[in-house]
C-alpha cells in the first residue's frame, strides 16, 4: 500500500528523517507523537480528540 508522505512543517522533511524538537502542537506532551498531514506532531489524545490522521492511517 502506498501512502501520502507527511512533511514537517519547520524542516520539510518526512517524518523519518525530521530531526526537529518534537511535542504536540496542541498540548505539548512529548508521549505518543506522530506526524499528521497539517505538518504538525500531535499526540494520541489529541488526534484521537481531533480525528487526525497519520500518514499510515491513510
């Protein structure tokens, strides 16, 4: 399966190769972060809260 690969929006970089200071953009927890398809790391809560999704979720 292919997937839309998400960038970072500080470095543009893919989630694998972004080297940026991670927390989520909404409450700053660094547990559990993924990057979604706004450019933004968010957490589980969050994303479960806010229906993002990750590059792998589709």
């Amino acid at each position: 399966m292919v997937w839309k690969q998400f960038h970072c929006i500080v470095c543009d970089q893919p989630e694998e190769r972004c080297t940026c200071h991670k927390y989520c953009a909404l409450c700053h927890s660094d547990f559990g972060l993924r990057l979604t398809e706004d450019g933004q790391y968010y957490c589980v809560d969050c994303r479960e809260a806010c229906d993002y999704k990750t590059q792998d979720q589709g």
